[in-house]
C-alpha cells in the first residue's frame, strides 16, 4: 500500500480524447475541500463540526457512510464518534480494538487503507452493517502532534472507477484539517477545564476565608450571631445587619452569601454613603447612553451584576427619603428602569443591608420610610460592640496579628501585660480600632514581640503626657492627672493575675474605683466591669 498520492492537475488528463474523468473529480474533490475547511472552522463544538463534515463528504464528494472513530486514552480502543448515513439504518455504537477488523488494523499502524471492493477483505467485520460489501472502501488513520488519535472512513458511492488512490488523497487531506481542529478543541477543552479547576479553588478558597466555622468569637452572643447568620444563609430573606462602625458587619455579610446557593454568583457591595443620591441612582440602577453629560455609553448597575447573586447595600441608612422610594420598588417587584432608560428590567438578588444608625428612631423622626423599614428589617442581625464581648479580645487578637505578620512576613506575638493593656480599652472602634492598633505596634516592634508599651491608642484617649506611669503601668485615658506611684506592689509583675492586679489598684487607691481605674489606664465603667466580673469585694470606708 503506498501512503502518499498525487491528484492529477488539469493539465495532466490521459491521452485517447472523451471526458477527462481525473479533471472532474479534480474539481469536485476541491471545491468539497474548501467546504469541509469551512464546517471546521465554524464552531468549537467538535461533535456537531464532525457531523457537518461527513455530510459534505457524502453530498459534494461522492463519499457515503462516513465514519469518524476517536481513540480512549485509557482503555487504547477506537470508539465511533459520528456517523453520517442518512441513506440506511442508524448504526448501533461500536468500539475496535487494535487489528480488530480493517478500523482496527490502523491501531496497530497507522496507515491508509484503500480497498477496490470491502467484501473482498477477510478481516471486513461490517460490524455496524451500513457499509455496501461491493463498493470501495477508504480508511486513513487522525493525527494530532504525530500521535494517532482516530479513523476516518467513507464509501465511494460508485464502484471502483480507476480513482481511487485520488479519493484516498482527498481523504487524507480532510483526516489532517480534522487533526488540527482536534488539536484545537483539546486545546480549548483543557483550557477550560484549568480555567474551572481554578474557579472552582477559589471557590472553595473564598468559602473557607469565608466559612462560619472560621470567623472568630466565641463569646455567647456571637456565637449566637453566627447560628442566625448560618441559618438564613440558606434562604433568599432579605437580612439587615445592625452594629456599631468596626463590627464587622461586612464580614457578615460576606459569610452569608458564600454560605448560600447564590455563592456561584456574585456579592456585589456598594457603600451608599460614599456617593451623592445623582451618582447613587447611576451606581444601583445603571444608565443609557446620553443619559447625562459623561454617560458616553449603556452601563449596567449594581443590581444588574448582583443578578442570580446577592447585592450588599452598607450604611443603607444614610440614603435620602427620595431615594428610599425608589429603592422600596425594586425590592417589592424586583424591576427598574436605568437612568435614561424606559425599558423594564427585571432582577433577581438577593438584598443583605447594614446600618449603624437606630432605623426605628429615624422611622419615628420621619427620616427612614417605615414601609422600607420592613422590607429590610426581615430578617435582623445585631453585631454587639467589642467592648460587650471583651472575652473575645485574646482570639481577635491573635487572628489580626496572623494577618498582619502574614503581609510582613514574621511571627508576631503578644504579651500577656499587652493582652491585659487591650482588655482594659473601651474600643469605640470596635474591631477595626483593634486592628489599627495591633498593626500600630506591629510596625514599632523590632523582634516582632509586642509588649504593652506599644499598645498605644489614640491622642485623644491618652494622657496628655504620653508617659507611662512610674510604675509600668499603661498610661491612663483623657486628661486626667497620674496616680501616685505604686510602693507596694510592681503592677506590671507579670506574674500578677488580672484579678491580683485589679486589687492592688484598689488598695492603692484607698478603693476608690475612680483612682484606681486611672492606675490601671481604664474607666470607671470598665473597672466596675471588672470587680463585678472578677467577683471582687468592695471594701466601704
């Protein structure tokens, strides 16, 4: 069998006059060439592509009962792919094994093969029964990167002409441009398929940042926190997230949604006090083209890009009275028009609010709308301020100093007089004070240790001096003046409980809590809190 062929040109017709029968195929073979190559490089999807190239092969070539088989990686067979026989019966799947039939003797070498008349071959299976025994038959093996990776075989619909080593060609030629295309799709499929392999670790990635079990407190109200959050993170409710600035309310909010069925989708966030009500109305809603001066094209809102997923409206409470109107809409008929627009667009998110502000007093001054109220208030989360949980406080603080020796890349750690120093601090802040302070004295410590003389807080809650007392104590807060030095015990003794420490302050102070909360650089609240925590025992004098 010889392997490579020349088609006749034009000029090359046999002598003897009559029709030149090479010129005609010539030319018929050509013009189903450029058709096959169109069909391939229409689409990516390779089955529906194969298909189309079987039936230019059969309607513009000549060449019926196309067969394409692929080669399974893993078990080594040949498993027919398409079929293109639209004169006879559908053909039942098959599969060959190398030298099982004339498809399977490719396997065991790669080759052309070209038969005069099927049935006159021995090992012709006619396995699927579609193919004419009388009739010519051509095979050619599918190469990707010199590796075989599937058969092509048709029929010629006539009985062998004289031409068949001409057909034989064509074929080959169509088996190389399905090679390449082959290759092509093996590309894209195994793009996409790191493309989602990627996705999907960093969905796992997202919800394990994310993960309820990870987030930190274990104080009893929030851990009842994450209960209710975990729980509505199932549903599609509308949820409202009340809490002081630095709750960490975001986190939250985050956590419910990469927690629920819509976490395949996106968690869109808008700030609504960061933008006036013009710019606001632009953001959610989006606007067409001309809209207004600068809107040089159609631009989709946030509600649009939170479709299918979940839309987080922070400090929803700063909103004007205008504005609430036209958010009450979408959240009861989940359609808007964009600026500009007329067209109704319908959306399906999911609304997760959040707010610092008492909404029930602004309802009652007449600043919130109470029907939006409601529509808010569904289902609501109250984060308590870390001063509320200040058992929490040694946890928040050893994940914050993780993160931050994370990005200066070295162990950070805390002493325990540095532990008692943030304890004693009322955070106004909250957790984001926490961490502006834990990274405030990260960045002064040397050896990565952090000791109570880098707790610092701000200018307004120090003393004006800035000293510390005599005694190695924290410094006290406001203005107020320094306690006298302590004689008889060192407060900054490590070795001290936090209940011993608050007792020789008491003692020092002749139990006046106001004095001794100045010793220990704390509020009178915060060292009542204290002696009614500790089970201390006032003495009355």
């Amino acid at each position: 069998m010889q392997e490579h062929h020349t088609i006749h040109s034009a000029d090359e017709c046999p002598p003897g006059g009559g029709f030149c029968r090479t010129h005609e195929l010539n030319i018929l073979l050509l013009s189903a060439l450029y058709a096959v190559s169109r069909e391939l490089s229409r689409s990516l999807n390779f089955r529906e592509s194969l298909r189309e190239v079987l039936r230019v092969l059969h309607e513009e070539a000549g060449l019926a009962r196309g067969l394409i088989g692929v080669v399974d990686a893993e078990s080594g067979k040949l498993a027919v792919h398409t079929i293109y026989n639209p004169d006879g019966p559908d053909a039942d799947a098959a599969q060959y094994g190398p030298g099982e039939g004339i498809i399977g003797l490719i396997l065991e070498r790669p080759r052309s093969i070209k038969l005069s008349r099927v049935a006159d071959e021995p090992r012709f299976l006619n396995r699927m029964r579609i193919y004419e025994p009388e009739l010519p038959f051509i095979a050619v093996p599918i190469k990707v990167g010199g590796s075989l990776q599937g058969v092509l075989a048709v029929q010629p619909e006539a009985p062998e002409d004289g031409l068949l080593e001409e057909r034989a060609q064509f074929v080959e030629m169509v088996a190389n441009l399905i090679g390449q295309n082959l290759r092509l799709a093996m590309d894209v499929a195994q793009e996409k398929s790191s493309l989602l392999e990627e996705r999907d670790l960093l969905r796992r990635t997202v919800r394990h940042q994310h993960g309820f079990d990870s987030m930190v407190g274990h104080s009893a109200v929030m851990r009842r926190v994450f209960d209710q959050a975990r729980m509505v993170a199932k549903w599609n409710t509308t949820v409202l997230i009340r809490g002081e600035t630095g709750t960490g309310k975001e986190l939250i909010a985050n956590a419910i949604h990469y927690n629920s069925p819509r976490a395949r989708n996106m968690l869109v966030k808008l700030n609504c006090a960061a933008l006036p009500e013009n710019l606001l109305e632009s953001e959610l809603f989006g606007h067409e083209r001309g809209a207004f001066t600068g809107a040089v094209e159609a631009r989709k809102g946030r509600f649009e890009q939170a479709n299918g997923g979940t839309l987080f409206l922070d400090e929803i409470g700063e909103v004007s009275a205008a504005f609430q109107a036209k958010l009450l809409r979408i959240l009861q008929e989940g359609e808007f028009e964009r600026v500009g627009g007329s067209k109704t667009i319908k959306v399906d998110v999911r609304i997760i609010a959040a707010t610092h502000r008492d909404l029930e007093t602004a309802v009652e001054m007449g600043d919130f709308r109470e029907d939006l109220f409601y529509r808010l208030n569904v289902m609501p989360l109250f984060l308590p301020p870390l001063r509320e949980r200040i058992e929490d406080i040694p946890d928040i603080a050893r994940h914050l100093l993780g993160k931050i020796g994370n990005d200066q890349k070295r162990k950070l750690t805390l002493t325990d007089m540095a532990q008692r120093r943030l304890a004693s601090h009322d955070w106004p802040g909250n957790v984001r004070e926490l961490e502006n302070c834990l990274e405030r004295a990260a960045v002064l410590s040397e050896d990565g240790r952090i000791d109570v003389d880098l707790i610092r807080f701000p200018s307004s809650r120090e003393r004006s001096s800035g000293r510390p007392l005599r005694n190695g104590g924290p410094a006290p807060l406001g203005n107020m003046p320094p306690a006298p030095p302590a004689e008889e015990v060192d407060l900054a003794d490590p070795s001290l409980s936090e209940r011993e420490r608050v007792i020789a302050a008491l003692e020092q102070a002749g139990w006046v809590q106001a004095k001794a909360a100045r010793i220990l650089g704390m509020t009178p609240r915060q060292i009542a809190y204290r002696i009614q925590t500790l089970n201390i025992e006032v003495k009355q004098f």
